[in-house]
C-alpha cells in the first residue's frame, strides 16, 4: 500500500498559501502544517483547517527554523506509518496534476535507492521546456520534493543547527554520500517563488534579482560555508560552486543594492560565525 503524507511550512503566511495548498492536498493522505510564525493569523489559520479534515494543524511557538518543522512532519508521518513525506513551503503551487506524475513515477520503478523525487522548479518565471525524463541531480530544493522515509531513518533528520539555509544541499549531499538517490522529474512542474525578486538593469540587460535581505544574508553566507567545510572531499564541484556563488553575489550587491552596507555587514558576520562555529537562530527569543 503507497502511503504517502505530507508537511508544509508557515511563516507570516498571505492568503495565496490557500490555493497553494489546494494543489496538492487531496493527493495526500495527511498534511501537516508546521506553524512557524512569531505572530499568528487566527482567521487565516481557520481558513487552512477548513480546506481538508486531512489537516493538523501544528503551533510551533515561534520560528524554530524550516529543519525543525520539516523533522516535525517527517517524524509524525513515520509514526502514523508512512512510507513517503511531501515536504512543501508556503510560496509554492503544483501546476495541474503535478504531484500525481511523481507518484505514479514512485509507484511503478525501483525506488529502494531513491533518497528524493523532486518537480520541476519554476522560480520567478524562469523559462522551461516540459518533458518525460527523469534525472539524477546532486542536490534540489526542499519544497515539492517527496522523501523517502526508510532512507530518512537511515541517513538522519534534517540538521536544525543550519535553522534555515542550506537545510536542503546538506541533506541531499547526506543522501548522496551515503549511496542514495536525488532525481528531478521533469514532467512535473512546481511554482516556486524564491526570495523577493526584483528587475535590474545589468550592462544594459535585464537581469531578475532574488534581493534577500540582511538577516537571509547572514544565513546563506554562514551555512554555505557550514556545507563547503562538512563536504569539500566528497563534493567538490559543489564546495567550489557555492564559494564562486558566495563572491558573486557579493559583488552584485556591492554594484547594485541600495542595502549594500547592512548585507554586507550581515555576510561578515555570517562568515564569522562560521568561523567561531556558531549554530542556530541569530537572535534567540
């Protein structure tokens, strides 16, 4: 019997994350929704319960990080007997029928060594070309991605010492060290919106921005270099990657953010807490 539930994450959320959860729910056998919001939207929560009898709804008293909510529902999942977990975020939707092109994906192949069976992203709009194949990847993003539980128990929870960032490389990097699988289905698609994008004017041609700000800044920065020390000898493509990423985005902010010197501060004293391996949230309430 597939058995498969499903997780997704709030924080602050708008009225869209209504319709967001509208694309996947009734694939899912249960969804938990792990409430990390510092302040509750009452109505709006009572609106989420009602979409589905599916729905728990879970406090999670203030924003314990996306680790902690994500290892909230992949635990309770395996205790109600699940074989599989849907880990989703807020910002994202399935285009029509999606989900079931995982599923089907899971229930006709060997999936004893797949760790992860990610959709498609289409972040901000990006251009795609939809098809058939099924490919294996080094790593992806957290959200719309179906996990493997037998393999969680193996490899271990999501590291909630990163708190947000980089929560999804480290754990597919586990995943491969240890021998497992991370694929990408092309034939599905999910919406994803990623950061606060914004359209600038680069050497005359228009580039998308993510524009993050201060406080992701200083996440990003201090476990990106968490996830280059811990996998530099069995990934290096990646630990090179995320250190070119990590100068680049840097720069791009010097030559083009209003916000320069706050990002910037927060990037140092990201790399500094890497340095004096601090973890966890940067301001503890």
């Amino acid at each position: 019997m597939f058995k498969i539930q499903g997780v997704v994450v709030l924080y602050n959320q708008e009225e869209l994350v209504l319709e967001n959860i509208k694309s996947y729910i009734y694939d899912l056998e249960r969804l938990y929704v792990v409430d990390n919001s510092e302040t509750k939207n009452i109505e709006l929560i009572e609106k989420i319960k009602s979409l589905s009898s599916n729905i728990i709804y879970i406090d999670n008293n203030g924003n314990q990080g996306i680790a902690h909510a994500l290892n909230i529902g992949a635990r309770l999942a395996i205790e109600d007997g699940a074989a599989w977990i849907f880990t989703m975020d807020q910002d994202s939707r399935f285009m029509n029928g999606s989900l079931d092109v995982l599923i089907g994906w899971i229930k006709n192949n060997d999936t004893v060594k797949l760790g992860i069976l990610s959709p498609f992203h289409l972040v901000n709009h990006m251009d795609y070309t939809k098809s058939d194949k099924v490919v294996d990847v080094l790593s992806v993003m957290t959200s719309g991605n179906i996990l493997n539980l037998e393999v969680y128990k193996i490899v271990g929870p999501f590291d909630e010492r990163y708190f947000i960032d980089q929560v999804d490389n480290e754990y597919c990097l586990r995943l491969r060290k240890n021998g497992f699988l991370v694929k990408v289905h092309y034939g599905s698609i999910l919406i994803h919106r990623l950061g606060n994008p914004t359209l600038k004017i680069i050497l005359g041609k228009k580039k998308l921005s993510i524009n993050h700000n201060h406080i992701r800044m200083y996440y990003i920065t201090r476990n990106r270099f968490y996830t280059i020390k811990k996998y530099f000898f069995t990934s290096p493509k990646f630990a090179f990657s995320e250190f070119k990423t990590i100068i680049l985005e840097w720069i791009k902010i010097i030559l083009f953010d209003e916000d320069k010197k706050l990002k910037s501060k927060f990037i140092v004293l990201g790399f500094y807490h890497f340095l004096i391996g601090r973890h966890g949230k940067l301001y503890k309430s």
